[in-house]
C-alpha cells in the first residue's frame, strides 16, 4: 500500500474496540478475487488459488472465509502446517469481528482435520472438541467420533507389548493356582491387552470366568481363542464344559466333539461327551428332573407345542388304549417315543 490511501480504506477508532471498516467498493473487489481463487481451486491451479485469496484477504480484512479458503488450499496440497496457520488467522479475524459461529466452527474442525492427517491425533481431537463447542452438526460430531476411534487404535497399539503380556498371564496363572479368580482373570485381561492374538490367554481367562461361573463370559473367551488358533484343543474342552454348566447340552457335545476331531484320545473330551450323553438319558435324575431337563430341548417344545401332538396325549391321559391307534402313524410314533424317553410321558403308571 502507498502512503495515500483513500479516505474511505481509514478505520474508524471508536471507543468500544477498533474494527476496521471496508468500503463496498473494497467488498465487491474481494469477492471477485475470491471467485477468481474458487475457480483456480477447482482447476487444483493451487498458487494462482492462494495468491487470489490473500489479495481478497488483503483488500477486506474483516472476513474470515478468505483464511478459510487459503487453508483448504494447503489441506489439499498436503501441507498440515500451512493449514492450521491460516485456520488459526482465520479464527482470529472472525472472533474481532463477531463471525457466525458456524464459519468459527468449521476453522476449528478444519484444524482437526490437518492434525489428523498429519497424525497428530491429540492435537485432531481438542480442535475437534473446540468445533463441537462452537457448533454440534452430525459433521463436527463425526469427526470427534472418527478421531476418537482412531486415538483408541493408536493407544492400544501402542499397549502392545508381548513380554509385558507373558508376565502378566503368569502373575494370572499364580493367583489361578492359590484360588484367586477375580485377581486371575484381571491379569489375563491385561495379558490380552499386552498382545490381543495370544490364543492362550483367552483360554486362560475362559477358565477363570468358569470357576467364577460367569459362563456366558467363559463361552465368549473360548470362541475368541479358537478364532486365533483352531487347532488349541483346551478351547474346545473349556467351551464344552462352560455350555454344559449352562445346560446346552447338545452344544457342549458338539464342542467336545471337535476337540476329538483334533485329538481322538483326549481324555477330557471323551469325558465331557460321556457326561452329555448322561444328562440327555437323564442317568441319576429322578423323572421330574428328567422332564424339566427335556423341556429346554428345542425338539421337546416343538412337539409339545404342536396342536394335533397335544389333542393326542389329552386323549392318551383319557384312554390309554388310544395309544395303540396312534403308534400305527409312524411320524406320531417317533413323537411319543422322544417324550418317553425324554421323561415327559411315562406308561404303564
């Protein structure tokens, strides 16, 4: 700028705080090189883009979008550094000004974004939190989520560490050993943090939350250690034996059944299967406990469900000779026979 400036560019001092005041002239003159800087943008004609925003800049100096504009600029070319500069002038000009806080809150989230590309993710995350103050849109609260996401990768990355993990699963192994459960299974929740793909160490806990009877957890812990490595056969045993502590007894045998495919002599495994086959023969329960046990079988309820299977047993309790008739049908036949077994119905009482 020359010495001569015209009278109308002169700011006006008032008391109150000193803001400048553009001339229309000036306010036209800057959105046609902003318009000029858009275009340029678009042709990613990056230089020509910065040079036309800094002239609008320069010829109004109250409006921030121009600095907005220059940081999408050097977000696009990559340069982070550049970005947050003119993000952060941005701000500046828009809070002496009194600037929506829409366009305050995109600078900030802009900001977010640079660090984030630039891998600083503590940085991406306070911007993003000032962004989320200024104006809480789905797009400023993506952003945080993203962040966040992204930030609780990089720290459990960070956490990785299978030395640490292998102490921890033996400090894990000794409380298991004196009884200690609750104190096991918080050691094997750090051993798997340490190193997440330990197979064993799920199994480890799998095994403490049985002795806690959190079966449901214990279930959880032996499918994940099979997802790491299939052929570990206690993943198997230990998953039987939680489903048969829940009473799935058919599950609890299938468990068993693949630790025999991976080890046919396994001797926990043969066990575990023998003592399903107990329970489903209802072997040392009295009837009653038999029926109650066959009613959780998804076949039982099936067929006591079954509006033709419960005219037929009304009519057996009515006429027992009926029964004679009904067991020429082949498919009732079966029917009749799974309840009997089953402990539901009993003859000859």
């Amino acid at each position: 700028h020359g010495t001569h400036r015209h009278s109308q560019h002169q700011p006006i001092m008032s008391d109150a705080d000193t803001v400048p005041t553009v001339s229309e002239e000036a306010k036209a003159q800057a959105a046609k090189e902003k318009a000029e800087g858009g275009a340029a943008y678009k042709k990613r004609d990056f230089e020509t883009a910065i040079q036309k925003f800094n002239a609008a800049a320069e010829l109004d100096p109250t409006d921030m979008t121009f600095y907005l504009n220059t940081a999408a600029v050097y977000f696009e070319m990559g340069d982070c550094d550049q970005c947050v500069a003119a993000c952060t002038k941005a701000i500046e000009v828009g809070q002496d000004n009194r600037a929506d806080y829409t366009l305050i809150a995109k600078a900030y989230a802009r900001m977010a974004k640079a660090y984030m590309r630039a891998e600083k993710l503590e940085d991406a995350a306070h911007w993003a939190d000032k962004a989320l103050t200024n104006q809480r849109s789905a797009d400023n609260l993506k952003l945080k989520k993203e962040i966040d996401q992204l930030l609780k990768i990089k720290r459990e990355k960070e956490y990785i560490n299978p030395e640490k993990a292998q102490e921890a699963k033996k400090r894990g192994n000794d409380h298991f050993r004196s009884g200690k459960y609750p104190e096991a299974i918080k050691e094997y929740t750090e051993a798997i943090k340490r190193n997440p793909e330990d197979a064993k160490a799920y199994s480890n806990r799998a095994a403490a939350y049985t002795k806690v009877t959190a079966f449901d957890l214990a279930v959880k812990d032996c499918d994940e250690c099979i997802a790491r490595d299939p052929t570990f056969i206690k993943g198997y045993v230990r998953k039987g034996g939680a489903l048969f502590a829940m009473k799935k007894t058919s599950d609890a045998e299938k468990a068993y059944q693949k630790a025999l495919e991976i080890d046919a002599n396994n001797a926990e495994a043969k066990e575990g299967i023998r003592k399903c086959q107990m329970q489903t023969a209802g072997v040392g329960m009295t009837r009653e406990e038999r029926a109650e046990q066959a009613m959780k079988d998804p076949e039982v309820q099936q067929i006591m469900g079954d509006p033709i299977m419960q005219q037929i047993l009304q009519q057996m309790q009515q006429d027992p000779a009926a029964i004679q008739e009904h067991l020429k049908n082949p498919d009732i036949r079966n029917k009749i026979m799974k309840l009997a077994q089953s402990g539901i119905l009993s003859f000859g009482q």
